[in-house]
C-alpha cells in the first residue's frame, strides 16, 4: 500500500513538472492593452470591418508577469464609422482589436472599442442659421420695411443654412502613431 502512494505521489510530481513545462499565461477580462495604428484611418473614407495595422504599444502585464511584450503585431478593425454630415451627422470613428501575436502565434481577441465620435453640429448650426435669419430681417426692414423683413429673413434663413453645411463637416482622422487603449472583454488564453 505504501509503494502505491509513493508511486502516485512521484507521478503527482511529473504531471505537475510537465504542466509547468506547458504553462499558459491568462489575460483577465477588464485588462488594458494599448495598440499603436501602424497606419492612418479616418471616418470620412473608412468602411465598417477594414483592417487596420496595429502595434502593442506597451508591455501587457498580468500578476507581475509579462505576457504579452511591447513591439508585438496586432490587427484591429473599424467596428463603427460615420462621416460628418454637412448639417447634423456628427462623425464617428471606433476601433476593436481583432488578433494579436505573441511569440509567433496569433491569438484572438475581443475588446471594447475603442475611439471618438465628434461633437453635434446643432447648436453651432442654430446660431449660423438664426444669425443669418437676423441680419436678414434687419438687412430687409431698413430697405423695404415689414414686407422687406420677411423677405430678408427668409433669404437670411437660405444663407445661414447654406453657411452651415458649407462648414458643418468635420471627419475624424487617427493618423498613423496614434495610440488607442482597447479593454479585454473576454480572458485570452496565451499557449
């Protein structure tokens, strides 16, 4: 009976030697990674899915650990985009990591995005068309009175509108080096 503990207590010890030999480094839900874009992307052109060359901009670091080193190739993608529209679209640009390779294996990964969406154009635009609607209306009275303030208020609306959309659109561009901070959203098992 004594030969038979020994002897599962000594196999205990190799199936943990070879574990060890084999260990997997796990990366938590809820840990940073950011990526540095090897290339520029912009919501004006970008579709939804492109692949955007990227970079490990710094050590990823679990319990002290190094396990997934600065330098290291990644591929992240467009999760949402939208160009500025001219009145109202404000843009949006967002990014997720797809894979990253450590070692010379390519693991996947799921994030949260990570990116901008640009401010709304409606308040500058309220004040591009009243102001226009305004000086209009003062433009009209002064030449015909009552009758001239309606016209030029209406013409004033036309112009501060057009002012608008010849000025709303503003795109958003990451140009290559920009660096993102993506969150893991699910644990990466790393062999």
């Amino acid at each position: 009976m004594r030969r038979i503990r020994i002897a599962l207590v000594v196999a205990a010890l190799f199936a943990g030697a070879a574990v060890s030999l084999h260990a997997e480094a796990l990366v938590p839900p809820g840990t940073p990674i950011v990526m540095t874009l090897d290339q520029s992307v912009s919501s004006k052109d970008a579709r939804t899915g492109q692949k955007v060359d990227c970079t490990v901009a710094q050590n990823v670091v679990v319990g002290g650990k190094t396990v997934i080193p600065k330098g290291s190739k990644g591929s992240c993608s467009v999760a949402s985009v939208q160009a500025s529209g001219h009145l109202k679209t404000p843009a949006k640009l967002w990014l997720k990591i797809d894979s990253i390779e450590v070692n010379g294996k390519a693991y996947t990964v799921s994030t949260r995005w990570s990116g901008q969406t640009g401010p709304s154009h409606n308040k500058r635009n309220v004040v591009a068309i009243g102001g226009g609607t305004a000086a209009g209306a003062i433009i009209g009275a002064l030449a015909g009175g009552g009758k001239g303030a309606a016209i030029g208020a209406a013409a004033g609306a036309g112009a501060g509108t057009a002012g608008a959309a010849m000025t709303g659109k503003k795109d958003i561009t990451f140009p290559a080096e920009t660096k993102l901070r993506f969150t893991t959203k699910t644990e990466i098992v790393l062999k």
